[in-house]
C-alpha cells in the first residue's frame, strides 16, 4: 500500500495536471462553438439568384434546405460521387474525401462533391439547369406486398404535386426522418413507368442495419411520405434500332424493369434480352411477370441464373455469375446497346464481356450502387 507521505508527494501534480486537461477541453469546445458559427452566407448560383443560407453546413445540405435539389444516391455521405458541382469561388482547396470521385481535369475546373465543402463565407456555384426542374413531392404509399423474403415492392400514389414527369431508369431521393429530428436521403430507381405520371414504384431490398430499406419495409397504405426527383443520367436512350441487352442484380431490377416494359408499351419491335441474377430460388422473383410478357412480346426473352443455388433447389436454368452466363449467351459482332444496373464489381465485369463481345463502349449505359 502507498504511504501517505507517497500520496501527499505525487497527489497534486495529478490534480494540476486533471485540472489543466479540464481547462483545455473547456476552450476546445468554446473554441470550436465559435468557429463553426459563420453566420449567414451568401450562395450565388449561376450569377442569378442570390439565397442566404446558415454557414457551418455542407453545400448540398445547404441547397437542398432551399429547394434545390441535388442528386446524392449516398444521401451526402461522400461515396457516390454523384453531388458533384462547380464552385466557382469560396470553397476552399479540395479535401482528401473528395479526391477519390475527381478527375484532374474537373478539379482544375473547380469541380467540388458539394456533400463534403462546407459553407464557411459568400459562394458562388454553378448548378445544372436540368437540377432546378427537379421538385418535392408529398405522397402516400399504396400498396406495399413482398416480392422475397428481404425484397418488397412499394407503390405510392403523389398527392403535392400530382405528378412527376421522368425517363424510364431514373431514380427519386427519399427524405427519412430520424429521432434526432434530422433528415436523411436514400437513393432508390423507380420500377414505374412514364406512363403513370401520378404513381411511383420502388422495389426495395431490406439491407440489415439500412436506415432507408428499413424505413421503407416499414411503412404500411396510407403513410404519408416525402420524395424528390426525378434524378440520373441513367435512362432509356431512344436514338437507335439496336437490340437490347439488360443485365443486372438484385434490387437492379427497378430501371431495367422500368425501361423494358416502357419499351413493349410504345410498341418496340427491337429485340430485348435479360439477364438477371441472384443467389438461390429464394430471390426469384417476377417469373410469372416476364413469362406473361415473353408470351405477349416475341421479341423479349429473359434468363435468371443463380450463383449459388441450394441443393434443395433443383434449378434447371443458367448457374454461375450473371458475366460468365452473357459471355455464354449472346454472339459476338451483333449490334446491341446495354443497360446494365447493380454491384460496381458486376457491371464492370459484364462491360468487359460486351466490350469482348463486339459491344462499343457508347452503346452501354450502366448504374452502379
């Protein structure tokens, strides 16, 4: 045991040095508090309009606080690359977070991810025209039904306003209240067609821990719900008579189901084929849907495969990566153009296989998440 004589001798350096860590903890929050207060600041965007904002926040958050909204499939966690903007002055040099999703040439012409500057003094900003068309919607759920048992499909009818005018493919961004009293965005395409102007389809696949899957799995008819949109560059391209290849994965099917059947709709005789995959016979889903459409449409031909399917299972189709069945499938040197949706490591693996199959890069259009 220690002495007193020990305790009196090292007791009050303890304490000076306790206290002193105390005082410096104190000024650091102090400190920090008054540093993040920058007041209000303006934004300029596109040299027209003048909006003051709170300084301390991101761009984005900042933006979409004043109804500008800005596609962020992340929802402004700085790993989709997608908020991407010209800051054309007072942003500050680029940050280590953002150097992974620029090119040298944009960051030369001071392009920024808006989800990682902050608003620290008067900006100015350079916005696409095609981001101010995009609006908030009020809508309600109308149906929600299991497609798997981790997948479900979720229907909303739009009450403020009524409609929304898209391309099939695009996307919408959910905002998800939390408990903290904030707003999250969540990125999800919208299996629906143009064609139903006043009604949003989303096929959801519930990811544990996700806050907007599990959001969404949630929600029961009648809930009142608030989206924007429509966003991506990623939709049906109608400039050419080639046949058509879609390819994807999982939650991919929303846009490829949104353009295939937008394609029958209008009467394309183009050849469609798609090819889709999943693990096992427990994440099939639309079969009686494709083989409705199959018997319609001559032109449309559809292949699941499994990756890995149960012993339990006695599957009789492709097996193996959706990549490796294309390669198998489809001829070289035919003319085709591909959408393609699903895992980064899918979709490039699938771009070689066209590119090998004769497939130029510009006929193929891709989503990855």
């Amino acid at each position: 045991m220690f002495s007193s004589n020990i305790i009196s001798t090292f007791l009050p350096p303890v304490l000076v040095m306790g206290g002193i860590s105390l005082v410096l903890a104190i000024i650091i929050i102090i400190a920090s508090k008054f540093l993040a207060e920058y007041g209000p600041c303006k934004l300029i965007i596109n040299e027209e309009k003048t909006i003051e904002v709170t300084g301390g926040y991101s761009l984005l958050s900042s933006l979409i606080s004043n109804k500008i909204f800005i596609p962020s499939a992340c929802g402004g966690r700085g790993s989709c690359g997608y908020c991407k903007l010209t800051v054309l002055d007072g942003g500050g040099p680029v940050l280590p977070t953002e150097r992974p999703y620029l090119t040298p040439k944009e960051v030369d012409e001071n392009v920024r991810l808006s989800c990682q500057v902050k608003v620290k003094s008067d900006m100015q900003v350079k916005v696409p025209e095609e981001y101010l068309s995009i609006q908030e919607f009020r809508a309600a759920v109308l149906y929600s039904k299991d497609l798997t048992y981790d997948m479900k499909e979720v229907r909303f009818t739009l009450k403020e306003p009524s409609a929304i005018k898209f391309k099939p493919g695009q996307y919408i961004q959910f905002n998800i209240p939390t408990k903290k009293g904030e707003t999250i965005y969540r990125a999800y395409s919208m299996s629906s067609l143009p064609s139903t102007p006043n009604e949003v389809e989303l096929i959801v696949r519930l990811v544990p821990g996700g806050i907007g899957s599990t959001y969404i799995h949630s929600l029961k008819e009648g809930d009142e719900v608030n989206i924007s949109g429509p966003y991506g560059e990623f939709f049906l391209q109608e400039r050419s008579d080639y046949d058509i290849v879609c390819v994807g994965g999982g939650a991919g099917m929303a846009p490829l189901k949104a353009i295939i059947y937008s394609l029958f709709e209008k009467g394309a005789d183009r050849k469609v084929d798609l090819y889709f995959g999943v693990r096992s016979m427990k994440d099939l889903f639309y079969i009686e849907e494709f083989d409705q459409l199959a018997k319609e449409h001559s032109n449309f031909h559809y292949s699941y495969a499994l990756s890995d399917p149960e012993e339990t299972d006695k599957w009789e189709g492709e097996t193996g990566f959706i990549h490796l069945v294309l390669d198998k499938l489809i001829k070289e040197g035919e003319k085709k153009e591909a959408y393609l949706c699903g895992p980064p490591i899918m979709i490039d693996a699938v771009i070689k296989v066209l590119n090998e199959k004769g497939v130029s890069q510009d006929h193929i259009y891709y989503d990855k998440f």
